[in-house]
C-alpha cells in the first residue's frame, strides 16, 4: 500500500502534514514550510517506497521516497504552482 502525504496551510509560514493509510492517519506534524514537510514524511517513515503527496486540493501525484528525500524543493514548487493555477 502507499500512503499519501497530505499537507495544508494552518497559518502563515506553519503548515500540517497528515500522512494517511487509506482512511486513517498514521502520522501527523507540522512543518515551517511545505519542503520540509516532504522531506520529514520521507524521514519519518522510512520503509516506506513512496507517497501519494497532496498539498489542499491538488495533487502531484505518487512520488518516490528517494524525490522526497533529495528533491523536496522541487516538488514543492510543482505544488504551489498547481495550487496556484486552480485556487488563485
């Protein structure tokens, strides 16, 4: 099974991640930015092989641990842009 990362804006510079196992939570904590949440799911769990990561209503899709880990940046810019582009 892969899990799925979902991260929201809780307040300004203060996000909430919530990684899911279908329909429970297995993990919750909060991050500074939405990088460092990408980063800390893939650290957090580490047996996991990827994550299904969502940032509010948008998505980009499954995304392998070892992105998360060394890429998180990146992602979460594809984020933002996506969110962006539907939610203004």
């Amino acid at each position: 099974m892969i899990q799925s990362l979902h991260i929201e804006k809780s307040a300004p510079g203060q996000y909430l991640a919530r990684v899911m196992n279908e329909h429970s939570e297995a993990l919750s904590f909060t991050s500074s930015c939405i990088a460092g949440a990408i980063r800390d799911a893939a650290r957090m769990i580490p047996k996991a092989k990827a994550f299904h990561i969502w940032y509010e209503h948008v998505s980009i899709g499954t995304t392998p641990v070892l992105h998360m880990q060394n890429d998180s940046e990146t992602l979460a810019s594809k984020l933002k842009l996506l969110h962006g582009q539907f939610w203004g």
